[in-house]
C-alpha cells in the first residue's frame, strides 16, 4: 500500500535516512525510537510537510510532489494541534469544506458514538482534557477518510488511566475506518500492543523491521538490543564463537547458578560481585572472566543457595534462551 | 497582602505615568467643555477636516492590511536572506523626524522615474488625499505590520500543518485558521496604526496642506486665532477618534482572543 524509497532529508546537522520501507494495507505499523531520533521528522515527511529526497508511493500513485492537501494521509499530532478558534464539531467536520466526504453525517455519529464524544461536541476545545483532546484530533483525521493515518506519539499527553481505553480503540480503527495506521512512540508496550509490524529508529536511520514478536524479541543489532532494554550483551568470543561484531544477550531471569559444574553447554565458572534485595527477587551481579553478569534470582531460590558476595560458584545459561544479534 | 512593598511602588510609579498621561487629555476635555465640543463639530471645516482625516486615515490601514499583512506573515514564517534587515529598515519611519519623512515622499513620488510614472497615471501627491494617505502610511504602517509578524508568531505552524493535511490549500488554511488566530495582534495594530495615522501633521503638512487634514487644521487656528480656537477642534477630534477606537478595542477584546498568552495574578 504504502512503499517509500530512499527517503532522505537534511536539517541543520540532523540527517534522516536513507529509508525504505513498505506497508500493507489496512496494517498497524509503529516506529518506536528515542526521541530526537527523527521519528516526527519522518511522519511530517510521509505527509507532505517536509521536502525530501527519494521516493513516496501511495497504492503505486505516486506522491512525492504532492501537497499534503492532495495526499489524503491523516495527522495527529502528540500535541492534538485543535484549532482553537473552532469548537469541538467544527474541528472534526473541518474536512469537509474541502473534501468530498460521503455520508458526512453517518460518519461523524460514527465516530462520536466509537470515541465516545458525544457530550463534548459543542465545547469549547481550550476546555477539554488530554484524554478528550486526543479522541478529538483522532476523530478530526478520520472524517477526512484518510488512506494514512499518521500518528505522532498519541498517547504521551493522555492519562495513564484512559491510554489503555484509548489503545483498543486505535487497535480497532484500521479496519473499521479502511485506514493504514503508521504510530510513532518510544514506548514498547504501546507498540507491542498495537503494532502488526515494528520499525525501530535511531538517530534518523531504521535499523530493524519486522513482525512485532520478532523484533522485540530478536534485535538484530548491538544499538537495536541496547534500545529495547537488554540486559547481559556480550562479545559472542565468550560462547567460544570467533565472530567479531557478533553478540549475544541473556535474560537476567534466565540465568542459573549452581556450585556443581553441570554439563551444560555454556557454564562459567563466576564469582559473585554484588547482591541487591528487591521485594520479590535478587539483583545478582557475577563476574565471568571480567565481564559482569546480571541476574535476577527468586528469593527462594537465592535462599536455597545462600549466594553471598565473593563466594564462587558456576553460572549457568541455556541455548535456547540466548538471543543472538 | 503578601506583597505589599512591592505591589506599592508599583502602584505608585505607574499612577506617575497615568497622570502624565491622563491630565492633559482631562484638562482640555474640561477647559472646552462638552457643550462646545458637540458645538464645534457642527461646523462644516471641522467636521469635513474630521471626516477626512478619518477617512484617509482608513483606506491608509486597508493598503496595508492588503500589502502588510503579507509581509507579516512572510516574515513571521519564514528565514531569508536580508531579513533582519528588512525587519529593521520597516522600523526606521517610527524613527525619522516627521518632516524629514515629508520631504522624503515628495523626493521620492513627485520627482525622477516614479514621479513620471506616477502623473502617467494621473496619481498626484501634493495638496492631495492621496499624498496625505502616503504621509500616513509612511509613517504608521510598523504599527500593523509588527503587530500582524507577532500575531502570525503566536500561531502554531503545526495548525497549518494539520489543516492542509485535512485538504486546506495554503491560502484557505490562512483564512480559516492563520487569520482567526491571530486577528486581535491584527486588529490592535491596524487600531495603533490608524490612531497614528490620525494624529499625524509633520510630514502631512509638507505634502498636502490643503485639504486640511484635523491635526493641520488645529495647527492652523493655533497660528492665526490662537489657543481659544483651536483648543475646541483639538478636543473634537481626540473625541472622536477616542470613541472609534475604544469601541473597535471594546468589541476586539469581547470577542476573546484563542491564543492564551498565560494566567494574570490577581492583587492579594
């Protein structure tokens, strides 16, 4: 549906891309990277806001030197972006002084009914909330029917207590409204969630692409693993692999230790450095030929043990459980 | 009063200001009286050089609402070569002495290629509306202009963003979300010019003496009849222009402004 060639842009010093990427039709796809990573800089690209160089298709039109007013790709803002000398209707109708929108007053009951909007429609939008403002903006983009729906951090400014009430509705309106979603957030439980496909973003380049699970689960690179928050990333030398570059990474909760060397295929002898209690488990930090490892032992477990600081003993860590990149 | 030095001094600096400002405007209003001033507008020179300096005082905001505005807004949006210095050289006729100005304009418009082009199209400037609207709009057009630039600031270019998104054209996302939210930094400075514009008698008076604009015909009574005559048109005209303009501001203000520019305190 959505195909974008080597799209590049400079701005001062900040360099996107080159990116290329494709999106199906009627998918949820989010970009998840660090602010100040370009991901708002990409969405406002798609969209026409930005010039770029390379190439933009829209189900094979193309849309490079379109306008956005001629591209039919939606915007929410982080911020909403409400036009304040509006109400909260005419926000939402906006569109169609401009647009042939068919059945206009189906549509809008529609979604004041799905993003439950009713009893805010003749306010004044300075009056609304974050959670209201975000429904609105949402609602405001999709009356205009778009191909597009361009998403910028949505749920950043919304209450914690509704962000869930509003991510099932988002999860529901590629289909219900025939859009395509792009979703852009730092957050990995919101993309984790929604997503059907993950693009992660650093410094103005995307380095992994792929179904949700896959990418949360095996980054493919040292930058993508650190970014998704692993823990234990090593040199895959350690394995006894002469890879250089290659690294592997173990889930703190996956990590074994035991005073009998057991034929396992990666046990190292350790010493333990540093202990940490914590409500339900221990912090464990051991140091295997000078590099520290991190573990997360159940109580239980770490009582069974008596794990104490200087003790040495054997860590142990199964195959099936290494992530490597 | 948690407050209460402060607050003070405040008070008691800013009352200097207020009555600095303030007396003269009272003591004439009081020295003329009302009946004289409802009197003195009756007669045909006062009221015609009123009408006409309001009047041209008018069309010389509406050029440049026109011109100016664009300008503002280019400003405002966008960076460009030479633009500080744009931005300073529109600034310098707040800053030149109004006679200088004048002669300026008529250097300018009534000699050399303009000027010919000018009387090609039978546009003359001395003793004419036309020359007092340009002596006016010389002089009184930073007014709108920086008024509209900060207005344009205010608005949040992601508005423009969001509405071309929606399928607004450039120039439709100007007038339905650009102009409504900034219209009161637009109206105030098309208020500040025109009420410049009225009051101006420098460069007016080298261009065009006659027709005689309020603030040449207050001079010219002074000159001939002395204070006693001229005090009664001085006062009409402040009279009048001080109704428009508190009335334009009145409804300006009722009308609210979308952009908050942030919480006032209260005094405690």
């Amino acid at each position: 549906m959505l195909k974008v060639k080597n799209l590049f842009l400079k701005k001062g010093s900040f360099v996107l891309g080159k990116l290329s990427f494709a999106i199906e039709k009627n998918s949820y796809f989010v970009i998840l990277g660090k602010t100040g990573s370009g991901k708002t800089m990409l969405l406002e690209s798609l969209a026409g806001i930005q010039n770029i160089e390379g190439e933009i298709y829209c189900s094979d039109e193309r849309m490079t030197l379109l306008p956005p007013e001629k591209r039919n790709f939606g915007f929410v803002y982080q911020d909403f972006v409400l036009f304040p000398n509006m109400n909260v209707r005419e926000n939402i109708t906006f569109s169609k002084k401009y647009k042939k929108i068919e059945n206009k007053e189906t549509l809008l009951k529609d979604l004041v009914d799905f993003l439950h909007i009713e009893s805010i429609l003749d306010r004044d939008v300075e009056t609304l909330s974050g959670g209201e403002k975000q429904r609105v903006a949402i609602a405001r983009a999709i009356f205009s029917r778009p191909r597009l729906l361009l998403l910028d951090e949505p749920l950043s400014a919304v209450d914690p207590t509704f962000r869930n009430a509003i991510m099932k509705s988002l999860k529901d309106i590629a289909k219900r409204y025939d859009t395509t979603i792009i979703h852009v957030t730092h957050n990995f439980r919101e993309a984790s969630y929604l997503a059907d496909k993950i693009a992660v973003m650093l410094d103005g380049r995307i380095l992994q692409i792929g179904k949700s699970n896959d990418v949360l689960n095996n980054p493919s690179t040292l930058e993508v693993a650190k970014f998704l928050g692993f823990k234990n990333i090593f040199d895959n030398s350690l394995l006894g692999f002469n890879q250089p570059g290659k690294y592997f990474s173990i889930d703190p909760n996956k990590i074994l230790f035991s005073y009998d060397n057991i034929d396992k295929e990666y046990c190292f002898k350790c010493k333990i450095d540093r202990v940490m209690g914590i409500t339900d488990h221990y912090k464990v930090f051991a140091k295997v030929q000078n590099k520290t490892f991190f573990a997360k032992v159940p109580k239980n477990m770490f009582n069974k043990l008596k794990l104490e600081e200087g003790k040495e003993c054997f860590l142990y860590i199964d195959k099936k459980d290494i992530v490597f990149m | 009063m948690r407050d209460r030095g402060f607050i003070l001094i405040f008070v008691f600096l800013s009352s200097i200001i207020v009555l600095f400002l303030m007396v003269p405007l009272l003591k004439l209003f009081a020295s003329v009286g009302l009946f004289d001033i409802v009197k003195t507008l009756q007669e045909r020179d006062v009221y015609e050089s009123i009408f006409l300096t309001l009047k041209v005082a008018l069309y010389g905001v509406i050029f440049v609402c026109i011109t100016g505005i664009p300008l503002a807004y280019l400003i405002a949006r966008y960076e460009f070569w030479g633009k500080s210095l744009l931005e300073s050289m529109l600034d310098i006729p707040v800053m030149v002495p109004h006679t200088a100005a004048g002669i300026a304009l008529l250097v300018a418009f009534e000699n050399g290629y303009m000027g010919q082009i000018f009387k090609y199209f039978h546009i003359d400037f001395i003793d004419t509306a036309t020359g007092i609207m340009s002596a006016m709009v010389f002089l009184s057009a930073p007014f709108l202009i920086n008024g509209a630039k900060e207005g344009f600031k205010k608005v949040d270019v992601k508005y423009e963003r969001v509405a071309r998104t929606l399928g607004a054209s450039r120039m439709s996302t100007f007038f339905s979300i650009v102009l409504p939210n900034s219209k009161n930094d637009i109206i105030n400075g098309a208020l500040m010019m025109w009420s410049r514009a009225l009051g101006e008698f420098g460069a007016v008076v080298i261009i065009a003496y006659h027709p005689m604009v309020a603030p040449v015909l207050i001079y010219d009574r002074f000159n001939n009849f002395g204070l006693k005559y001229s005090a009664p048109v001085a006062a009409s005209m402040i009279f009048v222009s001080m109704i428009i303009f508190l009335t334009v501001r009145y409804i300006n203000n009722k009308k609210g402004s979308h952009i908050r520019t942030g919480e006032l305190a209260t005094f405690e």
